[in-house]
C-alpha cells in the first residue's frame, strides 16, 4: 500500500464525488450501526480509535461504543488511552477491583491533577469504567479487561511510585534505585528545569534511568512479593521515567522530530509492552488523538520527519493486523484552555474551511455517519490536496483554519466517523 507520495500529499478524486461518498455512508442511529464497523475490526490485533480534539462527547461516546462491543463480542484484552500511566493506573486498579482500588470511578478521577484533566476526568470515562467493572467482576482475575495510560508525562508520580514500592518490597533495591535518581534532586519535580540544565552543560541522568529500568526488567525473581499486574506496574513506570528524562531533554537540546518521535515510540512500546503482559492472542484498543492514530506516512508530518502510534503499529504488526479508525466534525463546541495550563472552558469550533474533507463530508445529508475504506478506495491517478481537521488541548477558534493536517484520507485510515455538529465533554465537578 506504501508508495512513494512526492513531497506533497493528496486525497484521491473519488471522494471529491458528493455521490460516491453518500454511496459509502454508513448512517449511525444505534449500537447496532457498527456492525460493520465491527466486523471489520475483529480480528485486528490491534484497533485504534482516535478523535479531532481532546473535549468531544461524540467522540468519547462511540468509542466507547466500539470498544464495548470490541470486549464483549471478540474478547480484546485492555484500552491504552493517551493519558498518564502512574494516575490512570489507579482506574485500571478500579475496573479490575485490584487490591487498593478506590470506591468508585468518579472518586478515582476527581483525583487527578495534572493539566488537562477534562481529558480523563469527565462524565463520558466514568460510564466506561463502571461498565468495564461491572463487566469484569464476573471474570476470573486473568481475563479481567484493563484501562491504561500510555503517555510518557506525569514522570514524577512516576518516580515516585517506583520508590515507593521498592522501599516496601526490596530495601536493597530500593537503596540503589534511589541512588540513581539522587540526579534528579537539584530539579525538584520540574523536567523542564532539568533539561534546560543540561543544555546549560550539567550532566543528564539518561545512563541512571536506564540502569533502573534494565535493574527491574532483568531482575524479576528480586521481587516475589508483586504478583505480574504489580510487577509490571513497577516497570512501566521505571520505562516512564527513562523515556520522560529522553523526551524532556530532546525538547530542549533538538529543533528536529526527536522529542516528538522519543513520545510516539513511548506510547507504541507501551502498547506493545500490554499486549505482552495479556499474553499470546491478546487484542487492544487504543484511544489516542487523530494525530498520533492516523498513519504519519499519508499527512504532512511525514515531511518534518514526525512518525505516530499509527504508522508504527501498521509497520510492526503488518497492516492487515491493525485497524485505524478516525473521528470528525464539521463545527460543534469542545472544552479547551486558551494555552498551556490555562482554565478549561467551553469554546465554539466554526465550520470547517472549504479545502477539507469534513467540508466535503458535511454536503452529505446525514447528522451522523462512518466510511470504511477498501482496497478500490486506495486507488486512483487524480489527486488533490484535501486537509483533517486537528484540534488541540490547546485551542483558538479565531486560528482554526490552521487546524487541518493535509492528508490522505482513505490511507490514513481504514474507517472515519464523521458528525456535523459536535458538543463538549461532560466535565466532573466535585
């Protein structure tokens, strides 16, 4: 399917056809509306679900949909979300009633404190989990379905947890992971401060935080006193904290796409380390924005060099093993911060500019629909530029015509959900 795309990328001219797409269109009315969807994606190894920005209920509620009947009907084994592994794990404590497991999903989400948190602490992530408790107790512990974080962000909680743990299982181990991390101490829980130290000339602490993540990983019969769940819940935070310190420094240190590349891979070995933990025929689900699940190779990132979860899953487990499923609108309103840390508010997206497939989408007479797309798809001489829609956790609405990723869409994904009008996440107040 990979061809060589010239340094700009296009659409194929069959869906610049109103008609073909209607042909196409699969209306969304019910649970029962994926069935095709579904059918298509069952067998995957792996099914990312994605969304156009972080504050969409449309997007967090079909997903949802999806994964639920991805779980029940063809036994996938755990949802990765872009979130941070130490507080979500918390959640995946919850869904599978493991020891310390708080008393509710709203208890456990309410707790979370690291910006943003409408992200994960919304009303739509509640109904989730108490659906993937209610489904889980009536399995053994074994098969029980997980809710994980696969973001490299939070690596303090993250070094935390990591100490905390080996100072109540492994004193010794304990001792020397803590000696690795004393590195740290001039920065004091802020990794922009310490990779700005390094530009400065100040030694990294790359070599200690991979001495702790090779001293867990290669020494298993140290801790007898962690079932596997805790286990590998020390190590991927020991992962996390290696590749935190990576992607910190490279922010700084590179103007290039290896920071941004450094967090891609995080999250793509995260997954795949899950996918180990569940064992031989273990299937996932991914929730992660647009950018990181719609394959790099057919939008323009592909030019800076940027890769995403997407792209290297497709090359990793073979294309027909993974299924990349796209989500749009063409206006609606959606809960982001006007910068970085800035109050969360409800903000209004305008429709989407003229030379983008949700323009083109929107001339179709369905509030609601999906495309899944086939090999003829794939095929055509007559290109032409077409853009995505892309919406961050930080958003200005005046800007949006900067918003749209140019793209190729039927090779980008194998499925695209489409809604005209969109509203915000459901966001948990205390």
């Amino acid at each position: 399917m990979k061809t060589f795309l010239g340094f700009l990328l296009f659409f194929t001219s069959m869906y610049t056809s109103t008609q073909n797409i209607k042909q196409k269109a699969i209306p969304l009315e019910g649970s029962a509306s994926l069935d095709q969807l579904i059918s298509a994606a069952a067998n995957k190894e792996l099914v990312l679900l994605g969304e156009a920005s972080h504050g969409t209920h449309e997007y967090y509620f079909w997903r949802d949909k999806i994964s639920r009947r991805l779980i029940t009907e063809h036994h996938f084994s755990f949802i990765a979300v872009e979130g941070d592994f130490a507080s979500l794990y918390h959640l995946n404590r919850y869904v599978k009633n493991l020891d310390g497991a708080g008393s509710s999903a709203k208890e456990v989400l309410l707790k979370l404190d690291r910006w943003p948190t409408w992200m994960w602490a919304n009303e739509e992530v509640v109904v989730l989990a108490e659906w993937l408790r209610k489904h889980n107790d009536s399995l053994s512990q074994d098969k029980k379905v997980g809710f994980y974080g696969m973001d490299v962000y939070d690596e303090w909680n993250s070094k935390k947890v990591v100490l905390e743990l080996l100072e109540s299982t492994n004193r010794t181990a304990y001792t020397y992971v803590k000696e690795q991390y004393r590195c740290f101490d001039p920065h004091k829980g802020d990794s922009w401060r310490y990779a700005h130290a390094v530009k400065a000339g100040k030694k990294d602490c790359a070599s200690a935080t991979l001495n702790v993540v090779n001293f867990v990983k290669n020494n298993r019969n140290n801790f007898p006193e962690l079932n596997d769940d805790d286990y590998f819940y020390l190590l991927q935070n020991t992962i996390v904290v290696h590749h935190a310190e990576e992607f910190y420094r490279e922010s700084v240190l590179s103007k290039s796409s290896v920071s941004w590349n450094s967090r891609v891979n995080h999250m793509h070995g995260t997954v795949q380390n899950l996918l180990e933990l569940y064992g031989d025929n273990s299937k996932g689900i991914v929730w992660a924005h647009n950018t990181h699940i719609g394959d790099a190779e057919y939008t323009n990132m592909r030019n800076s060099g940027n890769e995403n979860i997407g792209q290297l899953t497709r090359n990793e487990l073979g294309e027909n093993n993974v299924f990349l499923v796209g989500f749009t609108t063409y206006e609606g309103q959606v809960m982001a911060g006007s910068s970085w840390g800035a109050p969360m508010r409800k903000m209004t997206i305008p429709p989407a500019i003229p030379n983008s497939i949700e323009y083109k989408l929107n001339e179709i007479n369905e509030d609601k629909f999906y495309l899944i797309f086939n090999p003829e798809d794939r095929k055509g001489k007559n290109l032409k530029p077409i853009g995505n829609r892309a919406v961050g956790v930080v958003y200005n609405p005046r800007r949006d015509q900067r918003q749209f990723v140019p793209t190729i869409v039927p090779l980008r994904y194998d499925a695209l959900f489409f809604f005209k009008n969109t509203t915000a996440l459901r966001v948990l107040k205390k």
